[in-house]
C-alpha cells in the first residue's frame, strides 16, 4: 500500500464511481480499477461494492476510508512543511482554536507571536472542546487552544489564570438587579443562553443555590450564544474573556461564583516530539501566564 494507492481509493470514494474518479484524476479507468484490485488483494477485504453506474464502500471500506483521509492529510502537511523550510520560512502551524477563544488570543498573543515569528504561517481549525480533542488526537492539528474543564489524559495541558464566567445581555435584562458582578442567584427567571459544555457546571451551582434555570436556548458555539443575546433573546452565559469583541450593545456582568472559574489552555498530545512552531507558540502564551 502506498500513498498514491489510497489518494485513489479516497478519489473513488468520493466521487461515487471509477469513471468519475478516473476523469478527476486524469487517468483512463482500466488502470484505476486495477489500483483497486491490488489495494484490495494486499488488505486482504473487499473494500468497495461495484454498482452497474456508481459503488458502494463495504464496512471495511469505511474504515480504511477514515483512515486514508488522515494519512493523505498528514503527507499533504508534511510537503507543506518541507516547502516552507526549504524557502528559508519557518513553518506552519496547525493550531485548532475553540470560537471563544479567538477574540482574548487576537488581542495579545498571536500578534505577539507573529510579531517575533514573522515566518511562520497558521492553519487554524475550528470546534468544540471536545471536537479538538478529537481531532488533536488524530494528529490532525498540533496544537489547540480550548477551554477548561475537560477530561484527557492523552494531553498535555499548558493553563492561563483562570478567570470568571459573565452573563452578557441587553440592559433592560439586568434592570434592578446590583450594579457590578452578579451572584448565581440573580439569574432566577431570567430567560438564558448558554453552550452545552457548560450546562452540567452551570446547572450544579445554580441547583445548589436553589436557583431554577431557565434555558432559552442551548447550543455549541460562543457566536451564537451572543449573537441570540444581541438580537434581544435573552441572557448569555460564557467567559469573560470571549465577551471582548463586543461593541457595547450588550451589558456584560462577572458571575461571582468560583465554581465557575475557567480558563484558557493550550494542549497538545502526551509523547509527540512538537515541531518549532509549536513549542515557540507555548513559550508565547506562556508568556501570556506571566503577566
């Protein structure tokens, strides 16, 4: 098996047939099919179901269809990395970034970063917490910025200071309540918005203060969970820190419970020898730690 063997399989498999797959790739389908049959007898399966117009990937199919995607990915990022240092570069970093992240990691680090490491070029990946542990864990991306809490032990994790949680909504939402950072207990009846992730942490402190949540909406996205607070909807609940893009529409409030104190951490796999770019982006927002 060879590399050039599974960009084939991944190019039939997506393009749902050999003569689409062959006219994609430039080549006559005879010696397209015969790639197959080779990849085929060598892993010993059946990988793809042939159809009279179109095929069908087998269970075993599937799997080493998953596995392809990653490997092809990784060579492809291999070049990349090749390419920039033999144009005197210094790299790329493939850094994968939770939504909250992105606006405290604009305002100092990665300027910072870029400042002292001018060479050296990003490719970001977007997603959950648990969505970049999953992908970290594929070797996809080499490093990423999430959000504590989180279980893993297959990571290394290189926490900020922590900081608190903020409810986020328009003004008239939080009229007659005091002025400055609020308690659990002043969230009662108001209608809220918050990122699953943290409904467990939430919903633990608010129980214990006998407060009953009322969730408007539920999602999977900082964005989104201020985009519903600007347009009027109800009370954001999310870290302080992934307020700083507003503009002023909303009225931003600290919580004032330390059960909800969070923070920022880069992670990256336990054992994996980290590539320049990766350990100088570390000591950057290690940096970060310290002041």
């Amino acid at each position: 098996m060879d590399l050039k063997q599974l960009q084939y399989f991944v190019a039939i498999a997506e393009a749902g047939s050999i003569t689409a797959a062959a006219k994609k790739l430039h080549l006559s389908q005879p010696p397209l099919s015969m790639q197959l049959k080779l990849l085929e007898e060598e892993m010993g399966t059946l990988l793809i179901e042939r159809g009279s117009r179109s095929v069908t990937l087998t269970d075993a199919g599937r799997l080493l269809y998953r596995h392809a995607k990653q490997i092809l990915t990784m060579a492809d990022n291999a070049l990349h990395d090749l390419a920039d240092f033999n144009q005197g570069l210094r790299g790329t970093l493939r850094l994968g970034m939770v939504s909250s992240s992105v606006a405290p990691m604009l305002e100092h680090c990665i300027p910072l970063y870029h400042a002292q490491n001018p060479g050296i070029r990003f490719q970001i990946q977007e997603g959950t917490t648990f969505e970049l542990l999953e992908i970290l864990a594929r070797n996809m991306i080499e490093l990423a910025v999430v959000r504590t809490p989180f279980l893993d032990d297959g990571v290394v994790s290189h926490p900020l200071v922590p900081e608190p949680m903020a409810a986020a909504a328009k003004p008239a939402f939080f009229k007659g309540l005091p002025k400055g950072p609020l308690k659990a207990c002043h969230l009662q009846g108001l209608p809220l918005i918050y990122y699953r992730r943290y409904e467990t942490l939430l919903h633990a402190v608010m129980q214990a203060r006998g407060v009953e949540a009322d969730v408007l909406c539920l999602n999977d996205d900082a964005r989104t969970t201020l985009l519903w607070a600007g347009a009027g909807l109800g009370v954001a609940l999310l870290p302080l820190s992934a307020c700083r893009s507003l503009t002023g529409e909303l009225d931003v409030r600290p919580l004032d419970e330390v059960e909800w104190q969070i923070s920022l951490a880069v992670i990256h796999r336990k054992g994996i020898a980290l590539s320049r770019p990766a350990r100088r982006f570390i000591e950057t927002f290690e940096s970060e730690r310290q002041q």
